[in-house]
C-alpha cells in the first residue's frame, strides 16, 4: 500500500502512515485531509517530538514521463511512487502558435519596419521553454514532497552510463560481461554508441543483442571495441564471419571509434543536477545502467517508478513494493495566455478570452459536484473543473467530460495547482 503523509500542527512533515492508521486517525476526529494528491493527513493534536526517519527521494527523468520514488533506505520500502507526463510538446506548439499570430500580425500592420529577431541574448543555462518546462516540472514535486514527507536525500539518475568506466573505454579494455554492473554500463553505452539501431540493417525498436566483431569462437575478445549492436537476425545471419566478411567494414570501423563524450550529455538532466544540488540536499547520481542492473538484480519488471526506486548505489538489496500503485501526474499548464483566439491565417474571430474564475472555483479545481434529482444531470461527479463564464461548467471525470454542471453544485476538494491526477494501474500480482 502507499503510504498516506502526515504533518503535524506545525505542518512539518512526520513518518508516512499505512492508510488503515490514516483512515482511523480521520475517522476518530484526530486529523483533516490536507491533500486528496497525494494524500496527506494533518494531525489536530500536538505531538511529542520525535524525529521522523528520513526517506530518499529517487527519480529517473525522462522526456515525456519521469519516474519518482520516496524509499525508505533502511527497510527498503517504497513509501509513495508517482509518474509525471510532461507537456513539452504542448509548450511548443503553443509556442509555434504565437510566433505564427505574431508574424501575421506584424507583416499585416508593421510592413515596413526593420526585421528585429537576431538581437536577443540568451542569459547563460538557459532551456529552450519546452526543457526547461521539464526541470520546472520535477523541481515543483520534489519542493511539494519535501513539504509532505521527511525527504532527507535526492537519487537522480544522470547519464545512461558511467562515463568515468567508459570514457576510453576502447583503449583501457573495459569487458562486456553479462550480468556484471559493468556488463550492463557497456550494453547502455552500446545503445548509445550505435544509437539504438542494428548496425547491420538498421532496424530499430527490435531487442537487441550485443554482438562480437570478431567472433569469440575465432579469438575475438570482450573488450568494446569488438562489440556492436545487432537485432536477432543479423546475428545469426552473421555467425562466425566477422564484419568484414560479413559485408560491413564500416561496422568494423565504426566500433572502433570511440564515443564522443558530447553524446552521452544531456542537457535537461544535467540542468536539473544543478538546480537540485542548490537545494542543500545530499543528490547522489547514477546511471542508467546501474538502474537497469539494480532492477534486474531484483527481478523488478520495467516502469517509469520502479526504474526511480532502483536508481543509484543506495537502493536497499531488496525494493519493496507490495501494493503500490504510482499515482499518475500529468502537468496540465494554467490557462492560456492568448488574449483573443484567432482563425487559421491569425486574424482574431472569436470572442475574447473569457473569465477563468466563477464564485470562488477556478479552472483546474478538483470538485465534488452533487447535482440534485430534478436535474437532467442528476448525480454525484468528481472532476477537474473547466469555468464557464455562464456558471454551467465542464467537469473532466475519469470516464469523460460531463458538460453542463453549475458551480453552485461543486465542492472544491484540492485547488488547481497545475497537475491532473489519476490513480495508476496496479503491478499484476506475479510481477
Ligand atoms: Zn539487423
């Protein structure tokens, strides 16, 4: 089960408790929801103050979805677990939808005046807004769950594999063994290398096998250089020929060359360490190879959460997740910034942007509407509210979007804070 936070009078954070605690601590009158996501309880009593033991907060970032995982070091059990989908797509085409307005308007009204674009200066670490709305992302949950629960360190994974290990990894001999951490630093640096493509035929998106350049059988060694990426097929259309016989010298070569170190950097990730290590928390980093070797040890099946609580060298011998089902977070924005909306050529042909606020509910709220029985709609929802200007507002619920229900039936349950929430689906029972 996930655990429930708690704080206490002074909404610092305690030790999470089981849902059963929660449930009676609730029922009894001794603590109020403070959170419906994640849930959070605060206590009404005051409490003795021992100090909570600290958990780790570990994610594995990633371009659409990252990974997140509060683990309790010393019992190895996974508290809370939650995967982010970030909306970088969506910030750049909102993005590509303004410099369109922007350019219609300009070329209707402005003909004449001087083009001005090359005249901007980027101030140093800047994101293109499409990254930089990732880190914004993480960062924003690892403030919040700092403030609900005892974080006393950060794990990130950082790079996909150990560059220190591998950085002339050509010439130093590194082996490929399977099984062995390093095994699995050099399969991810493999991938890298040969950008996850079969060097023989190009076939992507196919599992692949690591495959020797010079066959063992005929005394090819383990070492980098003789390794190369190939899908199931080739390798065994290959057999005993090496590359070249096998028509590919540019294989041969290829493998032969190490990786610039420019590949293995990523820009997002590494702007996130920075910002992170700014927080006073110790971060420990890892790679992901050492995340897939820590899953695989624990015989833990592949998602975003479970590849968060494997990051690192500090992951517990064993990761405990009986029951845990991650709590999906989707970054949702907070409302549009277009005053007018515009037709397809950017000439506005709508009505302005209305209002976003109807009594004391805003868009992006989380309700309980009880519509009564003399209503069409009659029913109880819960859902994400989108204003009307009339006051008959649109609920998003988690079977659909119901149209049509006033504000004066809604309850606020949690305020809009930029997010979406849904419980995920929970691991099957053999994995
Ligand atoms: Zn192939």
């Amino acid at each position: 089960m996930s655990s429930v936070f708690v704080l206490n009078q002074q909404r610092a954070p305690l030790d999470p408790v089981h849902p059963g605690r929660a449930r009676y601590l609730l029922r009894a009158g001794y603590a109020a929801v403070w959170r419906r996501y994640p849930f959070t309880i605060i206590l009404k009593e005051p409490q003795p103050a021992t100090p909570p033991s600290p958990l780790r907060l570990k994610f594995d970032p990633g371009s659409k979805t990252t990974g997140l995982a509060v683990v309790n070091d010393a019992t190895g059990q996974v508290v809370f677990a939650a995967e982010i989908t970030h909306r970088g797509q969506q910030v750049r085409d909102r993005l590509d939808q303004r410099r369109g307005v922007r350019h219609s308007r300009r070329s209707r009204h402005t003909r004449y005046r001087p083009a001005r674009f090359a005249n901007r200066r980027r101030p140093a670490g800047w994101l293109p807004p499409s990254l930089e709305s990732r880190v914004a992302n993480v960062l924003t949950w690892v403030t919040r769950l700092r403030r609900l629960g005892p974080i006393g360190a950060i794990s990130q994974e950082l790079v996909r594999f150990d560059t220190q290990l591998l950085q002339d990894a050509e010439m130093s001999g590194v082996a490929y063994q399977q099984g062995e951490l390093a095994g699995y630093e050099v399969r991810e640096y493999l991938l890298e290398k040969f950008q996850r493509t079969c060097a023989y035929c190009g076939a992507t998106n196919t599992p692949f096998e690591i495959e020797h350049l010079i066959p063992k059988a005929r005394g090819g060694t383990d070492r980098v250089s003789n390794l190369a990426l190939a899908c199931h097929a080739c390798n065994t259309a290959k057999g005993t020929q090496t590359a070249t016989e096998f028509g590919h010298p540019d294989v041969q070569r290829q493998a032969r060359t190490p990786l610039k170190d420019a590949a293995a950097v990523n820009t997002t990730r590494w702007a996130l360490w920075r910002r992170l290590s700014a927080s006073g928390l110790p971060v420990e980093v890892g790679t992901g190879g050492r995340t897939k070797w820590n899953r695989t040890q624990r015989g833990l099946p592949k998602t975003h959460w479970l590849d968060a609580a494997c990051v690192g060298a500090s992951t517990p011998a064993q990761v405990r997740i009986t029951g845990i089902v991650p709590l999906r977070i989707t970054a949702q924005g907070r409302h549009s910034r277009q005053m007018c909306r515009t037709n397809a050529a950017g000439v506005p042909d709508k009505a302005p942007k209305a209002t976003s606020v109807v009594g004391d509910l805003r868009t992006g709220d989380l309700v309980r509407a009880v519509v009564p029985a003399t209503s069409v709609k009659a029913g109880v929802y819960v859902g994400r509210l989108a204003v009307r200007a009339t006051g008959s507002c649109n609920l998003k619920t988690a079977t659909g979007t119901i149209q049509g229900i006033h504000v004066r039936y809604c309850q606020p349950l949690q305020r809009g804070d930029g997010y979406s929430y849904a419980i995920g689906a929970a691991l099957p029972p053999h994995a």
